[in-house]
C-alpha cells in the first residue's frame, strides 16, 4: 500500500475519470495513490474515505458531512478556480486547507470574454444568419445604427486575473475601461490603466459590462432587476463569472423589455438550461456552454496544479494557492516560498 492515499469521487467534471497521469507526476514521487469512492450517500462517502489522507474534490458535492467523517484529511484540492463544490466553513473548522488553480487558464476566458463582447458589438450571430439565408442587403443598415467600438467605456464588474487579462486586451481596441471591485485597492486597478468606480456609476456609463463574479454568498445574485434598469438601453450584458452571480430572470426581463441590448453569456444559473429557457430563443443573446476555460492547455495545467497541491501538502509544506489561508497556522506545514507568489496565502 502506497504511503499517501488520496480518496476523489468518481467521474470528473471535465474530463475521463479513472486517467490520473497529470496528477501523478508529482504524486509518485512521495508514494502517494488516487482511489476513487464510487457514487452513493454522504454516509457511504465517508465510510470510503475516512482514512484518506487527503481529497481531490470532483465530480460531487463535498458537504459538512462529509468533510465532518474525514479522520486523516490533510487537504481538500480542487481542480477549479471556483471553490463552491466545497463546504470551505466545514474545512476550516476542521483545519482542513482547501486549493483551487486560480491561475492556470485566465487567459483562456479572457480571451472568450473578448470574443463574446465583440461578436455581440457586430451581432456576428445575426449577421451570419443574414449572409446565409441571402439577406445580405439588411446587414449593413443594421449595423450602421450603432456607433465604432473605439471610445466605447466597457464596465468590469469584479476586477480579479481574469478581469485584468481583459483590461489588457481591451484597450488596444479603444475601449475606456472602468471597475468596481470592494475588495481591491483603487491604486490596483489605476496600476492598470483602470478607472476605480461605484457599481452605480459602472451601470450608469458603462455601454458593455462584463461581470466577473465569484460564486461567493455575496456575489449570489449580486446584479438583479434594479441593476439592469440602471444600465443604458443600449447596454450589451457579458457574463463569463458564475451562473449564480446573475439574476437570471431579471435578465430575460431586460432584454424582452429592451431594458438593455443584448448579452453574451457563457455561464447560466442552471447548466445545461432547460428547454424553455427563453434565453435560447433570443436573437440578441450568444450563449456558449461554460466553455469559455477550454484549451488543449487547460486540462493538463490544472491536473499537475491539483498534484503538485497534494504534494506540497502531503510532504509537509504550505500549499501554492489556499483559499482559507487562516487554517495554515493550526497545521504544522511550513511555508517554503522564499517569496511572494502573488497568490493565496504568499501573497
């Protein structure tokens, strides 16, 4: 039996379960095993793994309960940036550090951001659909109502990697970016050529905004019936943040009531979304299916991210990224880093 023994739920949320090469390339080397617990209750899950010696968390929720019934559990480690497929509060009251990979492919959805607010800007949706059914002559008067992107003012809601990867790809189109983020110093998002602002001030001006959000409790439906009645009716509505973040319902009222112009949307409250959600009967809407991380980098990125995590743990040492870095002084794992790493706890 191998020294460690790492305990993960089967299946996966993006790729092949069962395939553990990316992480074992930094888990064989301390002797360490990935066994996967098989579907079943929250009593049957602990029952598995309670002598585990950490948990790479996919495929299931890991809920109090569960987290409760861990005996050895030195690490929870998520392959995401987003971290509520866990009961943080549980982890921590347990002492449990929890990792996510908070920087593996910013510039993946960075990248789908921008694609999704321009093809929105052109209604590239609506204009392919002309140019194939022979309407070519409806095109440009369709467009021509609209002024140049150049010296529009996009709006950032939350102003994290992903945020800034797209400031950086903003500007060379012209664009004027503005922020709202309570939870980042103003001298950050000047460093980056980022105009500091209220969230009443990003809706009021803003002619796209593009939200960032975290699942957090606090993000849950942070933008609602009120906040899109705030933007300009000629306002285009991004969201590659989570689902949650956006009051789904209000934003279909938007947009039947032409509240605001359209939405580019890779993230729903409910994903896949039912049949009827009338978001995907929308000319003025572009939806893409949460896919806006995907690379052939993405998977093999977060997968040795997620090993050398466990690793790092397992062999006595702070992890790279935890995101309740409180519980790291109730462990006796010691810091490494001679310096700041810019992220999690080092930073």
């Amino acid at each position: 039996m191998a020294k460690f023994r790492i305990a993960t739920p089967t299946g996966a949320s993006y790729t092949t379960a069962g395939d553990y090469g990316y992480e074992m390339e930094a888990l064989t080397p301390i002797d360490a095993e990935i066994f996967e617990v098989t579907p079943g209750s929250e009593d049957e899950f602990v029952a598995a793994a309670r002598n585990a010696d950490a948990l790479y968390a996919k495929g299931r929720r890991i809920t109090k309960r569960m987290i409760d019934g861990l005996d050895r559990c030195k690490i929870i480690a998520l392959g995401s940036v987003g971290v509520d497929s866990v009961d943080v509060d549980a982890a921590t009251e347990k002492g449990i550090p929890v990792t996510n990979c908070p920087d593996t492919f910013i510039d993946e959805v960075a990248d789908h951001a921008m694609t999704l607010m321009l093809a929105s800007y052109r209604r590239l949706i609506v204009q392919d659909r002309l140019a194939r059914e022979g309407r070519w002559a409806e095109g440009r008067p369709m467009l021509s109502k609209f002024p140049r992107l150049m010296g529009m003012t996009l709006g950032l809601i939350s102003f994290g990697h992903v945020a800034r990867a797209v400031a950086a790809r903003a500007k060379p189109f012209g664009l004027h970016v503005i922020a709202y983020d309570p939870f980042i110093e103003e001298l950050v998002m000047i460093g980056h050529g980022v105009e500091p602002v209220s969230l009443p001030e990003l809706l009021e001006r803003s002619d796209i905004i593009s939200n960032h959000l975290p699942a957090t409790e606090s993000a849950n439906r942070l933008i609602r019936d009120e906040h899109f009645r705030q933007m300009k009716r000629t306002a285009l509505y991004i969201s590659t943040g989570r689902g949650p973040t956006t009051d789904e319902a209000a934003l279909i009222k938007a947009l039947d009531e032409d509240l605001i112009a359209g939405a580019g949307l890779d993230v729903l409250e409910q994903e896949p979304p039912g049949n009827n959600n009338p978001l995907l009967k929308m000319d003025n809407v572009i939806l893409t299916a949460h896919v806006a991380s995907a690379s052939a980098r993405f998977d093999p990125a977060r997968r040795r991210r997620v090993g050398l995590e466990l690793s790092l743990v397992l062999s006595g040492k702070w992890p790279m990224s935890c995101v309740n870095p409180a519980v790291l002084a109730r462990t006796s794992l010691k810091r490494w880093q001679p310096v700041s790493m810019e992220r999690g706890p080092n930073s």
